[in-house]
C-alpha cells in the first residue's frame, strides 16, 4: 500500500467529518454523510492512481474501513476541540436531567460506580475542558459506526463504478 | 454423536453456497435487528435505572450517524426514539427486507435503478420541506425512508452475496 491510496479516504473521511459536525449539512443527509465519503473516495483513488477496473471488493472494503475510520478520528477530534473551547457539551448539560430522573431508583453498585465515572467526566469537562475517558467512549463508538457504514458505501461505490465501467466498454 | 461425518455436517453446510447466503442473511439480520432495537429500547423497555444511564451513552452512538432533531423525531411512552423519523425508516426498511430475505431465499436483483428510484421520494420530500412547499412530517419522511432503506439494504446484500458468496463457488 502506498500513500496514495491513503490520501483518497483521508480527504474524504475529513470532508465527512466537517459535514458531520456542521449541523445544517446534517439535517440533510445525516446517516448518508459517511458512505457517500466512501464512494467519494473509491471514485478519487480511480482518478488519482489510475486504479484498474472492474474494483476488488477487497479494496472497496477498505477503502470504506479507511474512509470510516478517518471519518472517526476528525469527528472526534472536532467534538473534543470544541468541547475543550466551549468546557460543555451535550453529554455534560444532559447529566443533570439524568440525576435528577435516576434518584428515583435505589442504583445497585454497578449502576453507582457508572454514575460516579459520568459525574467524573461531567467534572473534568467543565473545569478543563477534555476528559480521557469521554475521549475514549467517543472515538469507540464513532469507530464502531463510521467504519460499518463506511464498508457499506464502499461496497455500493465498488457496484456503481464497476458497472459504470461495463457499460463503458460495452 | 456416532461418526466423524455428524461434525463435519454443519461445516460442509457452512461451506456450501446456500449455506454461506443463509449465514450472511442471518448474521445481517441480527446486526439490523440489534440496530434497530437500540434506537427504541429506551421507548419500549420499561423505565429503569439501567436503560436511564445507559441512554445516556447510547444516544451519543446513535448521534454519529443522524442529527436528533427532537421535532423531527418520533416520541413513544415519554421517551424520544435515538434517530430522527428518516431514519427510523430507513433502519426499519432494511430490518423488514432482512426479515424478507431470511423467509426467501432467493437472489435479490442488484439493479442500480431501484436504488435510484427508491432515493427519489426521499429527495423530492428533502427539497419540498426545506424549500418551504410543505411542512416537514414525520410519516412522509418515515414512509420515505423506509423505501430507501428496503432498497439500499436489498443492494447491498445483494452486492455482498455476488463478491462473498457467489464468486466463491
């Protein structure tokens, strides 16, 4: 693999990332962002490095595992950055509400340990702005995600292009 | 167990072609059902502690892929689904057609025209809500969604089936 190849699902999993994070182009497209970015990409690997036709789908799978995780890695970057600039964020303005509805219930250990970890995190996010643990669950969860959606714009994206090209030569 | 050739039957089932696609289209389903049961377990489970806190995390998943509108999205039993009411039919729309395709077995058609056809709804509603010609609804969005989805979800298996299982004969 040369860098070549990395640069497609790189620009395309920033480009998804940026959409992501901006909430109008959300409203859009929201669970389309991802693999669209991966076809994007597999179409920018064609123009960019002459890939040969008819795309393996080997190739296409990781083309959409790269774009996804790409995409992962930016979004969680832009969430943290602004969660460091803003020292709030969804997640610390929605524990309260939390406490406030689960004192209702006797917690368990296991339940009292989560909501010391979350008071934990909520703590860390307003007096410094970053939380390692917030990081991790994110970036976890937006891995999970993006590189599942991601696969599957790759494999659609493989089926476009590779019929396109039939088509073409015949 | 009385033979060796009683272990290897459920190799040589996995190994053959229909039971390669009968594999795929179960391992798919799961991972749709379970999709699907994430975005309303919070709706439907009775409220607890565990599905409280725990949606808290889950909603955060689910936020990576839709915006969670609350005026675009679905409420049942005081709670609000994960996605927003697109969504849910475009998740819903693709746990149906796996459900389909686990009951029939047979090839589904990889035509690129019912991808396109099925997106076609689903535009005409984006543009007509956000140009303002009608108010946005949640069921025109829902039904929308649930076509794209059937017909992306039924693509996609079916590229999956030709490059997984089919060329592997």
């Amino acid at each position: 693999m040369n860098r070549n190849q990395i640069f497609p699902p790189l620009v395309c999993g920033f480009g998804a990332a940026v959409l992501t994070t901006v909430p109008g182009v959300k409203n859009f497209a929201c669970c389309l962002i991802v693999p669209m970015a991966a076809v994007i990409s597999i179409n920018l690997d064609h123009r960019i490095n002459k890939s040969a036709f008819p795309i393996q789908a080997g190739k296409a799978v990781f083309f959409g595992i790269m774009t996804g995780l790409f995409a992962a890695f930016f979004s969680t970057g832009f969430d943290v950055l602004m969660t460091y600039l803003t020292r709030t964020n969804d997640f610390v303005e929605a524990l309260p509400q939390t406490e406030a509805f689960i004192a209702q219930y006797k917690l368990n250990e296991l339940l009292d340990q989560t909501m010391a970890i979350f008071r934990q995190m909520s703590k860390d996010i307003i007096a410094y702005g970053f939380s390692a643990f917030y990081l991790f669950a994110m970036l976890i969860s937006n891995i999970f995600v993006n590189v599942i959606f991601g696969i599957f714009g790759g494999l659609v994206g493989m089926s476009i292009f590779n019929k396109r090209t039939t088509h073409t030569q015949n | 167990m009385t033979s060796s050739g009683s272990y290897n039957l459920p190799v040589k089932f996995l190994t053959n072609p229909a039971g390669k696609k009968l594999l795929l289209r179960t391992v798919l389903f799961f991972a749709v059902l379970i999709w699907c049961a994430g975005i309303v377990y919070n709706s439907v489970l009775p409220e607890s502690a565990y599905t409280v806190l725990s949606s808290v995390f889950v909603k955060k998943i689910y936020g990576a892929v839709c915006h969670q509108r609350i005026a675009k999205t679905f409420k049942f039993n005081g709670h609000y689904f994960f996605v927003c009411a697109r969504c849910t039919g475009i998740y819903f729309g693709a746990l149906v057609v796996s459900i389909i395709s686990l009951i029939s077995l047979q090839k589904l058609p990889k035509k690129m025209m019912l991808l396109y056809i099925s997106t076609v709804p689903m535009l005409i509603d984006v543009i007509s809500t956000t140009a303002g010609i009608y108010n946005y609804s949640k069921l025109i969005a829902l039904i929308t969604g649930i076509f794209f989805g059937s017909a992306v979800f039924a693509y996609i298996l079916a590229v999956l089936e030709n490059n997984f299982v089919d060329k592997s004969v």
